[in-house]
C-alpha cells in the first residue's frame, strides 16, 4: 500500500495542518491543551498536468475519515448541482 501522503509533501503538509488546527481550534487559554475541535478542515495537494495518468491525491484533515467522506460526497454533490441537506461534514 502506498504512504497516504506522498515523501515530498509530507512535512509541508502536516505543518500546515497543524498550524490549521491550532488557528480554527485554539487553547481557550494560551499555554493550556486545546479543548474540543469546533472546525474542521481539509487540506488537498495534487499535482497538474498529469493528463489523467499517474496522478496522486493527497490529503490531510483534522477530522475522521467518515467526516471526510462525508465532505466529499457532500462535495461532488454539489459540483453536479444537486446539493445535499444532510450530512455531518
């Protein structure tokens, strides 16, 4: 099985996920653990110009994998016009 994030993104990613999350879900007090999670994000790297062939979908996200396919569904939905009422992402 593949890395889920390809080498040469993998530190850029996960810093910017982090520093995501500490900016949407930060400490209710500086210096103390973060509390509970009220935003989520999703952060997306792909690269262009691959023609269909060989391409590779990155991703990093501070929610769940359900949460994520949620999104995504949610998502595709919408690109085809037929956006969803329901869903937790």
């Amino acid at each position: 099985m593949a890395e889920p994030i390809e080498p040469q993104h993998h530190k850029m990613m996960n810093d910017l996920a982090h520093e995501l999350d500490g900016r949407f879900n930060p400490p209710i007090l500086p210096g103390l653990p973060r509390g509970e999670r009220k935003t989520g994000f999703f952060l997306a790297v792909f690269d262009f110009n691959t023609n269909g062939e060989g391409g590779r979908f990155n991703y990093i996200s501070n929610a769940d994998r359900l949460d994520v396919r949620v999104l995504l569904r949610e998502m595709q939905a919408r690109f085809e016009g037929q956006a969803q009422t329901s869903g937790r992402a």
